[in-house]
C-alpha cells in the first residue's frame, strides 16, 4: 500500500516536472529546463548587489546628515555664546 502510494506521488512528481520544465516552456516559446538557467539566479545576485549598493548611499548621507547636523549645533552655540 505505501509503496503504491510512493509510486503515485513519484509520477506525478515526474509529470509535474516534465510539465513544467519541458511542456509550459515549450508552448511559451521559451528555454528548455528553466529551473537550471543561470539568468535568474544572476538577476537575484544583481538585485542583491543593487540593494547593498542603496544601502551604502544610504548610510552616506545619514552621515553626512550627521555631520551637517554637528556643524549647525556647534554654529548655534557658538552664537549663543556670543550674544550673552
């Protein structure tokens, strides 16, 4: 009974992967065997890579905020400083 049920889940697994690697590519008009393509995982990597990159700038302009920030705080005091 198990090893019946085994068999079924096997096939369809076959089914499945026969479908949607070689048929549904096929009547897209697309590659064969997507799941091995190298493009999506390079798409990911570059997004990834993107990502990193806007997080960097980021952060640079919080520091620059920072700075700027530092600068107008010791410029206000330095002409409190004065006025009294």
């Amino acid at each position: 009974m198990i090893v019946a049920a085994a068999e079924w889940v096997f096939m369809l697994m076959i089914v499945v992967l026969f479908g949607s690697q070689v048929l549904w590519p096929v009547c897209r008009g697309t590659r064969l065997f997507p799941i091995i393509r190298r493009e999506g995982r390079l798409r990911r990597e570059l997004s990834e890579v993107r990502q990193e990159a806007t997080e960097i700038e980021v952060e640079e302009q919080i520091t620059r905020e920072r700075e700027r920030l530092e600068l107008e705080r010791m410029a206000r005091a330095k002409h409190k400083e004065k006025d009294q």
